[in-house]
C-alpha cells in the first residue's frame, strides 16, 4: 500500500510538471504546418511536372506514329460515304458525304511537306529513308529514363522556388528550375547531372525563420490557393484524350500504343473491304 501511494504521488507530481512547461508557442506551430504544407506542395508538383511530361511525350509519339492511319480513316470513311450518296442520290447521303470529306485532312503544300525534312546539308535522315523506303528511325522513348527522374526530383526538391521566403531568391529558383525542366522533357541526364553539380556549387538555400504569425497566415494561404490551381491543372491532363490513355498503361506505354496501332489497322482492313464492296 506504501509502494501504491508512493507510486501514485510520483506520477502525480510529473504530471503537475508537465502542466507546469510551457506550452509550444502558437508561431511554432504555425511553421511547422507552413514546412509541411511546403513539402507536401512540392511533392504534388513534383507528380504534376512528371505526368505533364509524359502526357507530352506520349501525345507526341501517338501523333508521330498513329496519325498516318487516323488520316487513312478518315479518307476511307469520305470515300465510303461518297460510294452511298453516288449510289443512292439521297440527299440525306450526299450530305453525309460532303460532312465526312470535310473531316479529311486537305493535302499539304509544298512548304509543309519539307518542313523539317531539308536544312543546309540536304535532307532530314527521317525524309531520306521515307524517300527510299527504307526504315525510319525509332521515335524517342515515351518518358525520361530512371535515372533522369530521379536527379529531376532530387533538384526539385532542393531548388524549388515554393521554399524561399524571399524574392530574389525566388526569382533564381525559379530561372533554375525552368532550366531543369527543359532538361528533363528532353530525358538529358548529362544535363542534369551539370545542373545538380550547378546547384551544389551555388549559395545554399536560406537557413528557415520564425515569422510573425500573420505571415506564417499568409503562407499557409498561399499555399493553399497554389495547391487548388495545380489540382485544376491535374485534373485537366488526366481528363485529356492523351491523359485517360496514358493511365491507361502508366508502366508501358508503347505497348498501349502497339495495342492501338493494332486496333486501327483493323479498322482500316474493315474499311477498304466496305468501300470496295460499294465499288465493284
């Protein structure tokens, strides 16, 4: 019974101890959810920054690869639609085939046919195995490689322009992080790698200060308004066309787009059977 009440007025003089400390200051608070907030904003653009590439990536490999048989398609269904209305008169079928022709790409001229084809040393190495049949050389890959993700992250992380608490320093994240960008929508991991030497080399980032709490107020809100616009932003590349099929197959894309080249060149068998039926 001794050792209860012993053991009792022991833990009751603790716990009128650590009633006694003080409490942790309301500013302190503040900046520790501003920190987090900061962190968990950059974590998101982070996310945003890589599917955005992708997104761009693949949109630009799906036009460079399954345009030809989009065309095709459309070509197709004008001259199916045109082998009604020929066959038919209806006036309701001659209109379908003036609607359809209209959806087909007119024929390009003379300048957008070499664009990009010829330069001062002649033409493109593309245009050249185009002109003699002979295979094109690969598109790029989908996305950035492993290694050119993760120096992308590890260089947002450190230079995002979000952690500074002042403008100058602001403005040299952010002409920073543009440049680090550009390198990883290109998957340069050599340039990368120079930018992160760059940045090691450079002023380090300001140490983190105690504001006053109307400021850490402003932060927080701040915060908040930037994680809603990009949230809209998000949510707009997932509803794209490109987005929804990227998600599709986040983890190999160019199988997704061999599965739908698949798919067309079906559809274009389809189609040629169809028009030469209404033709013969």
């Amino acid at each position: 019974m001794t050792q209860d009440a012993a053991g009792g007025s022991t833990t009751r003089n603790e716990e009128q101890a650590a009633r006694r400390e003080a409490p942790p200051r309301p500013e302190e608070r503040l900046a520790k959810a501003v920190r987090a907030a900061e962190q968990a904003l950059i974590e998101f653009e982070i996310a945003l920054e890589t599917f955005r590439v992708e997104v761009e990536n693949f949109s630009r490999l799906h036009h460079q690869k399954l345009g030809p048989m989009y065309t095709r398609l459309d070509e197709l269904d004008a001259r199916i639609a045109e082998a009604r209305a020929a066959r038919s008169g209806d006036p309701e079928d001659l209109r379908r085939a003036r609607e359809a022709r209209a959806l087909v790409q007119p024929m390009p001229g003379v300048d957008e046919l070499f664009h990009d084809w010829m330069d001062s040393d002649g033409l493109s190495p593309e245009a050249a195995a185009m002109l003699t049949d002979q295979p094109v050389r690969a598109p790029k890959r989908v996305r950035p490689g492993e290694e050119a993700r993760r120096l992308y992250r590890e260089l947002a992380r450190k230079a995002h322009p979000d952690l500074a608490q002042e403008e100058g320093e602001r403005t040299r994240r952010e002409e920073f992080i543009t440049r680090v960008n550009a390198a990883y929508a290109l998957g340069d991991e050599a340039r990368l790698r120079e930018l992160a030497e760059e940045w090691g080399a450079g002023p380090p980032p300001p140490e983190a200060r105690l504001s006053e709490s109307e400021e850490l107020y402003a932060r927080l809100e701040w915060l908040a308004q930037r994680k809603e616009l990009l949230t809209a932003v998000a949510k707009e590349l997932e509803e794209s066309a490109i987005g929804a099929m990227l998600r599709m197959a986040p983890d190999d894309p160019d199988t997704l787009l061999e599965e739908i080249a698949e798919q067309l060149l079906a559809q274009v068998a389809e189609r040629e059977k169809e028009l030469a039926a209404l033709v013969e």
